[in-house]
C-alpha cells in the first residue's frame, strides 16, 4: 500500500482497516508476560543490532497484476476470481542464489520476505492450505528455497506473516473491524506459524502484520507468542500482533527516539510501492538508500529496505542496481554502521553520528561542507585522534565553546561518497549507549 492508498483508505472511513486501533489509553491495556516485555534479552537481540540493513521482500499473487499488494481489496476483486490467479503464478526466473546475491553485494545482513501477505495466498509449503504456491504451475517452496540458500550464506531469514487473510473462508466474518476471529481461523493461523517455525531451520525474526482489526487478546496473541517462544527461543517477534515483541516497525519514518534500548527497524519502500507496481518507477537512488540507513543506525534501528520481484521472479533490475551501488560504500564504510549505535542525536539534517567502542563515527552527508565546518551540538574533547574511515587520513580537528566541533581539515577526501565518514578514536561514547 502506497501513501495515494493508504490517504483513499482514509477517506473511505476505512482508516481502521490500515492503523492499529486507537482509543485504547495504554493502561487499559492488560499487563504484558515477560514474553511480551519491550527490553529485549540483549543476547537475542545482538544479531539484529549488528546486522543493521535487511532485505524486505513483497511477493505474491498480486505480482501478476502489477498494482501493488493491495489490489484485491482496494479494486474489490471477489475471492473468487481472485484466487484464480494461482493457476498463471509461474515466477520460473525464480533462483535464490540470485536474491541472496544481491543482498549480499548490497551489504544486507538479513531477508524478510512476506510467507503470506493480506491475500491469503501462502508462498511456502503449508500443510494446511491447497491456496498456496505448491498448487500452481511453478509448484516449489519458494520461501523454503530461500531460507535454505539463506542458511548457506550465512544470511539470516526471517517471516512476514500476515494474520489478516481476505481470501480464507473461517476468516470472512472477521473482515469487519472489532468482531471476533473465528476459532477455527486462530488454529489455521497457529498452525502456519507453527509450519514456518518448524520447517524452516532458525528464524531471524516472525514479522507479523495485519493485526490491526483485532486485539492482541482476539487473536491470542499471547499464545501466539508462546508458541514461537518454544519453538524458536532466539526469534524476535515484531510489535503487529499489537503487543510489543521485541522490536518496532515504525513505517516510512525514523524509529522511536524517545525509547532508549527499544530495538526498532524502520521498513520503507525502494519505490513508492510494496509490491510490485509495474507504473513505478520512483526508486531511490543509491545515495538516498545509504542516507537512509545512517539515519536510522544513527537513531539506535535498522533499515528494512523492500523490493518487489517481477511475476517471473527477478527482482526488478533496477532495484537490484542501486542496492548494488549502495553496498558499495558499505563495503568500504560498514565498520561505521554493521553493530554500531546511537552516539547521541544531532539536530541537523546533514550530518549524523553512530558509535561502536571507544569510537564515534561522524556521518556528513554533504561533504564537503559549505562555509566552515562546525558540527553543532557535539562534543568530542575527550577525542584522541581523527581519521577520515575510507582513506586513514588523519583529520584535525578543534573544539570551541560557542559551536563545539571543529574541522580543521577540509577536503582531503578523495572519494565522491554519499557519506564521509570521519571517525573520532578515544572518545566517550559508552554512557551514550547505556541510556
Ligand atoms: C502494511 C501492509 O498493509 C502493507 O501491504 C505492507 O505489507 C506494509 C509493510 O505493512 O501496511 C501498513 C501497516 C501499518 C501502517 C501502515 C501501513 N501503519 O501503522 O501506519
């Protein structure tokens, strides 16, 4: 769903159908077990702070259309003839390896992709649903391609699963916000989750959607979570089941400042769409895809950076091409971003902060600077040495009270880059990170 989407939902009155509910004050809601409690067990959560940029991958039936996911409800295409789809879905161009590839060259740490979107059509082998990829002209375990290529890489796999699915008949009655979910919808969805928690080897993370017509207690949630708990001791959960989970989603927008220590990934599209929309063709450029992903490690979170494959199965060349490029500058400046932190936030666009150690990264965005160089707001006295990260030149550098920060140096850089970083050794960034 794409913002001209998300504003006609709206004005439909059908905002209820795309936002969590509103109106339940926080402290009416029932105490959370220590399953759903907001710190996460900093063990379970290292991975995904030290992996820091993922993959997030939408594909479904609704590729074949080439209007974004959200083509069967906002076009009202009846069940029906919707589910029709399968019997053309065929992505033959389909081979893990590529997308695992990219995300690699792209320096993603992990992938997430949709095992079953709003549709109700499921991309992996389920048991419990003959309205899945195993009954189509292409008949493979798509996502179980994926997890297994994923897990010979090295690359971490997660699940998006969406608990709202407009295609299943135990769900029909649910469709409308604040009615019940059937019992027998509940036991499907715990046993696809209890599918992809079993089938799949070690999960990164379940990323739940959809939530937003029900309560956590309507759909179980607890339960839900328990039951990956056991399952999958090490698996993050998201916060779309509307109880915390480990971590948050925050959308199309740069984390939770105002929670320190509250894991967080911010998931946005590479274009305006989610899936695939064959009239898109906005894609953010490399240099906004590396913006992006400073801005949110230099805020504490992650960056879950969507692409939409083809009906055949290729992610969109040009996708695939900025993603390439922005791993470039990652290969060369990762130490500033893979397992690093907020350092302390600065309240200008251009230029960020992330820290690892005793060292703290300056991000500019727009080296090199205008008019002098004074970094506002930071204090970095305690600094031993500076050094530009891609080069080792040393950087000199002075403090002045009106302005804190100064660069001496200039523009010794040799490298276009759609950030230089200067790292600052010795400086006292821990009581930072402990906030
Ligand atoms: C949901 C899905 O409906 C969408 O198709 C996509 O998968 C996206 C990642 O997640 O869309 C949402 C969910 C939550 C909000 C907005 C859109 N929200 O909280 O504002």
């Amino acid at each position: 769903m794409n913002r001209r989407q998300f504003s006609r939902l709206t004005t439909l009155g059908l905002a209820a159908a795309a936002l969590p509910p509103a109106g339940v004050p926080v402290s009416a809601q029932p105490p959370v077990s220590a399953l759903t409690n907001e710190k996460t067990n900093p063990r379970r959560g290292a991975w995904f702070k030290e992996a820091r940029f993922g993959m997030f991958i939408h594909f479904g039936l609704y590729a074949l259309l080439g209007r974004s996911e959200w083509a069967m409800f906002l076009e009202e295409i009846p069940v029906g003839e919707y589910e029709r789809l399968k019997d053309r879905f065929n992505p033959t161009e389909f081979n893990a390896k590529e997308w695992v590839q990219i995300a690699e060259d792209a320096g993603q740490r992990y992938i997430t992709i949709t095992s079953k979107h709003h549709e109700g059509f499921s991309m992996f082998n389920t048991k419990l649903s003959n309205y899945s990829i195993m009954h189509t002209p292409f008949g493979r375990d798509l996502c179980g391609e994926l997890a297994e290529e994923c897990h010979r890489r090295g690359m971490i796999i997660s699940f998006y699963f969406s608990l709202m699915d407009w295609h299943h008949p135990a769900y029909q009655q649910s469709l409308k916000p604040r009615t019940p979910v059937s019992p027998e919808f509940i036991e499907f969805m715990l046993g696809q989750v209890r599918e992809l928690c079993t089938n799949y080897g070690k999960l990164g993370a379940i990323w739940f959607d959809g939530g937003w017509d029900h309560t956590p207690e309507q759909w179980q949630a607890e339960k839900l979570m328990a039951m990956i708990a056991k399952l999958q001791p090490d698996t993050l959960i998201n916060n779309r089941t509307g109880l915390p989970g480990d971590f948050s989603t925050p959308e199309e927008a740069l984390g939770e400042p105002n929670k320190p220590g509250r894991l967080w990934e911010n998931c946005m599209t590479i274009n305006d769409n989610w899936g695939y929309d064959s009239g898109d063709g906005r894609y953010k450029s490399p240099g906004e895809i590396v913006h992006l992903l400073v801005k949110a490690v230099a805020g504490g979170g992650n960056l879950l950076l969507n692409v939409s494959p083809l009906p055949i199965g290729k992610i969109d060349p040009q996708e695939a091409a900025n993603l390439r490029d922005a791993g470039k500058w990652l290969k060369r400046n990762g130490e500033s971003i893979y397992g690093a932190d907020v350092f302390r936030p600065i309240y200008y666009d251009k230029t960020f902060t992330t820290a690892k150690g005793d060292k703290v990264y300056l991000h500019m965005l727009d080296w090199p600077p205008g008019v002098g160089c004074d970094i506002w707001q930071i204090n970095l006295q305690s600094a031993r040495k500076a050094y530009f990260l891609e080069t080792g030149q040393p950087v000199e550098f002075t403090h002045s009270h009106a302005l804190g920060l100064r660069l001496v140096t200039r523009n010794p850089n040799p490298l276009p880059s759609p950030d230089t970083v200067v790292v600052f050794e010795g400086a006292e960034p821990l009581k930072q990170l402990e906030i």
